[in-house]
C-alpha cells in the first residue's frame, strides 16, 4: 500500500525543483538586512563581486552585480564587518542559498574606524602624508580658492575672517559636503582649481572646509579619491574639516591643518592691521638707524679730513731735497768704486802679441804629439800587413785549394749517389701505385663479363627505376659500346 503511495507523488525534473526552491524563498524574504563579516571577497573580471558572509555560527554566500558594484559607497574587504542590504535567492547550478547584494553599510562605529585605519596605513605606506611633499603657503596671497557649500555658516565665518583680517579675492567652488557623491564632486573641485584657464585668476591657496558632524557625516573628506586629488594639487591646500577634535584623512594630507574652518583662514592671510603696524615700526626702525649712520659717517668724516695742499707739498718739497743730497754723495762714491774696478781688471789682461806667442807655441806642442801617433800607427799597420803576406804565398793558397777540392769531390760523390737513391724508391713507389689503379679500374670488370649500362646524358644507371620506356641507353662492353631503346 506504501509503495502504491509512493508511484502516485507527482514526478519533477531537477530543474523544476530548483525553480520551485527559488520561487519559494524570494517570495518568503525579499529585501533583508543581513549582519556579518565579509570573507573571501574576489571581484571578477566581468566586474561582478562575489564574497561570503558569516558569524561564528553559520555563512551565507553574496554576490553583488558589476551595476550595483560601481555605485557602492563601501567595497568589500575581507575582514569588514557589515551589513548587506538585497534579496534572499537561489544559484541552481550549486544548490545554494545566496544573497544578492543591492547595498553595502558598514556595521556600527568601529567597523568604519577600522576601515579609516587600514585605509591610512595604504596611503601612508604611498608617501602621501611625508612632510618632505608638503608645500609652504604664500603669506599674502591675491586670490583664495575656498571648496565648500555655498550655504551655511562655514563660508561665512571663512569670509568674515578674511574680510576682518585682510581683505582678498575668493573664488567659491560650491559642493555638497556630505552624502552620496559627495566625495567626487569635491575632488573634482580641487582638480578644477588647478586647472583653470589663464583669463581666470588662479587660488594662491586653496582651503576646502565643512562643519562639524558625526564620523559618517565627515566620510567624503576620508575617501581615497579626495586624498589622491589633494595629493596632487600643486596649489597648497589647507584642511579646514570638522571640529577641533575630529580628524579626517586630509588632515595628514593637505599642506596645513586647520582645526575649524575660521583657524583655516587665519591660516591664508595674515592680520593686515598687524602687518601694517609692523611695516610702520619696521621703517621708524630704519629711518632711525639711517639718521644714526649719518651722524656716525659725518662725525668720521670730520676726524679723517685731508690736510691742506701747501702742507702735503712743503713736505714733499724737503724729502726731495733729502734724497737730492743723498743721491750726489751716492753717485761720486759710486763712480770711484767702478774706477777701481776697471784698473783691476785691466791690470790682468794680455797683449795681442803675448796672446799669439802663446797660441803658438801650444800649437807647435799638439802638433809633436800628432806626428809621434801617427809614426806609431804606421809602424803597427806595417807589422800586421808583413804578418798578412806571409800567409799568401803560392805553395800555401795551393795547398788550401787541394784541400778544399778534395772536400768537394766527396761532398758530390755522396750528393750524386743519394739522389739515385732518392729516384729509385719513388719509381717503385710509382708503379705500385699504377698496378693498384690498374686493378680498380672498370675496364678490368668489363673484361670479367660485366658491362656499364649509361643514359643519353652519360649517366651511369645502376637501377632498372632510373629508365622509362622508349628511353635511349648506351651500353658499354670491354671490346666496344652497343646503343638501344628501352621497350
């Protein structure tokens, strides 16, 4: 009967079951709020997030479409803990429950102090925050480029206090500072003042500013999108966001910090009373001083006047006579001195006779000893050349010449018979080698009854698949050649 039961349930393929489940829990559901950490968050090349959530209980799969992924607010991160807001679901193709993500919170205060955290070391690690980046403001700038809202207290307090202060041009770039897209509406005004055209009036400074508010209020200002816009700027940017005691992620950023947005234009312009007291004192100083050099210079001037003229050449006047004596006495002491010179010099000096007489007879000295190295020479030179003609008498040259003839002859004899020699062995050596050409040649395999089979070209054909039909051979015989055509 039980069996009977059973053939009777109705009969479903595996599809038909999947759609059942699914129909069933997107019904029972539809939009929740699930609570969890986020783990094994991977983003896929098609754009499309897919990640778990879980507690210390359970998991449940999520996936976020790449049209819901570009508008989240907070991107998935292992470890975030979060709450997802989307449909309860089924993935057939697994068996599985899901999530489908439409929206993404973070979970309470500390989650998002935590993402804060991680998000600042990652800039930090980049060098965006190093002092050695950050740029000098100018001390009086012209022109003032302020990015907040166009309503509200911060712009006025900030242009009261510019206005109190020293009065500037302010150039207002109107954005929201807080909500969704606020984030890009205020980088892109950062970038906008960089990049303004030359017939506008470029910010010297830049101050971006908001109001106090709670850590969620204050989010755009910790984006990484308004940080690297800040980064980039080449006008010096003041940070003037929040309270006193709140800190956002372009403080460490920006070239100044302002705790309020009032601090932050303090900071762009200095007291204009204060600088305009300062300039007076600071030329009451100079003018002081420029007097005190005067007097001091006058008063030297005094104590190191130049004498009278007539003084200063009644002067010259007696040490040109001074010197006029000494230079008399100098010139008489010194004609004497070079007198005396002169007689002694002249005093040693020879006659042009007395100098011949000498040359003379040194003359006549080198000459004897010239005649006595000759004779020596001569007397040498004759000793050997009797020495040299001794040895070439007729008896003595025939002798050598016997000698050398006899040498001779053996020296030909032993020539002549080694040459024989030389020409028999290669003789040999030739007909050796003759006969063994002789035995390979291929007259010597004609005459043992084979022939040498060649086509009209000459060619040797050594197989029956190197001719065709009708093909002329020549065939070679060891008495003549026989011509024929392949059939």
């Amino acid at each position: 009967m039980t069996e009977n039961k059973h053939h009777n349930a109705p009969e479903y393929s595996v599809s038909e079951i999947s759609g059942a489940i699914k129909q069933t829990v997107e019904s029972s559901f539809g939009y929740v709020r699930v609570r969890g950490e986020i783990s094994g968050a991977k983003r896929a090349s098609s754009g499309h997030w897919y990640f778990t959530l879980k507690d210390d209980k359970a998991n449940l799969k999520a996936t976020c479409w790449k049209g819901v992924a570009s508008r989240l607010q907070v991107q998935p991160e292992d470890g975030l803990e979060v709450i997802c807001i989307g449909r309860i679901t089924t993935y057939g193709g697994q068996s599985t429950y899901q999530i489908s993500v439409d929206n993404i919170e973070l979970a309470g205060q500390g989650a998002l102090l935590a993402l804060l955290e991680k998000r600042k070391k990652e800039l930090a690690a980049e060098g965006l925050f190093d002092k050695e980046r950050k740029q000098e403001l100018p001390y009086i700038p012209n022109v003032i480029g302020v990015v907040s809202s166009p309503t509200g207290a911060v712009i006025r307090d900030i242009m009261h206090r510019i206005s109190d202060r020293f009065p500037r041009h302010v150039l207002l770039w109107p954005v929201p500072v807080q909500g969704k897209g606020a984030e890009d509406k205020i980088a892109a005004a950062i970038h906008g003042f960089n990049a303004l055209p030359n017939h506008i009036p470029k910010p010297d400074v830049i101050i971006v500013a908001r109001g106090g508010g709670s850590l969620e209020d204050l989010m755009p200002f910790n984006e990484e999108v308004v940080v690297r816009a800040v980064a980039a700027s080449h006008i010096p940017v003041i940070s003037a966001v929040g309270h006193e005691t709140d800190t956002t992620l372009i403080d460490f950023v920006a070239d100044q910090r302002a705790p309020t947005p009032s601090a932050g234009a303090e900071m762009a312009v200095p007291v204009r009373a204060e600088l305009y007291g300062y300039v007076l004192d600071t030329g009451s100083r100079l003018t002081n001083s420029l007097n005190k050099f005067l007097q001091i210079s006058q008063s030297n001037l005094e104590k190191n006047r130049l004498p009278q003229p007539r003084n200063l050449l009644e002067n010259a006047y007696q040490r040109f006579d001074e010197k006029s004596d000494k230079l008399k006495s100098s010139y008489a002491f010194f004609t004497q001195k070079l007198m005396t010179s002169l007689t002694r010099v002249t005093s040693g000096l020879r006659t042009p006779h007395q100098y011949i007489h000498q040359m003379h007879e040194k003359l006549k000295h080198q000459g004897n000893i010239l005649v006595r190295q000759i004779t020596r020479t001569h007397e040498i030179k004759m000793s050997d050349f009797a020495k040299t003609s001794s040895l070439l008498r007729p008896k003595v040259l025939k002798d050598v010449s016997k000698s050398h003839q006899e040498k001779l002859t053996l020296l030909s004899n032993s020539l002549t018979k080694e040459f024989k020699n030389q020409l028999n062995n290669q003789a040999q050596s030739l007909d050796k080698y003759a006969n063994l050409l002789e035995s390979y040649s291929h007259k010597k395999v004609l005459e043992r009854g084979f022939a040498l089979v060649q086509n009209s070209e000459g060619q040797a054909i050594s197989a029956a698949g190197q001719v065709q039909k009708s093909d002329k051979i020549s065939i070679t015989l060891s008495d003549g050649s026989i011509h024929a055509e392949v059939d």
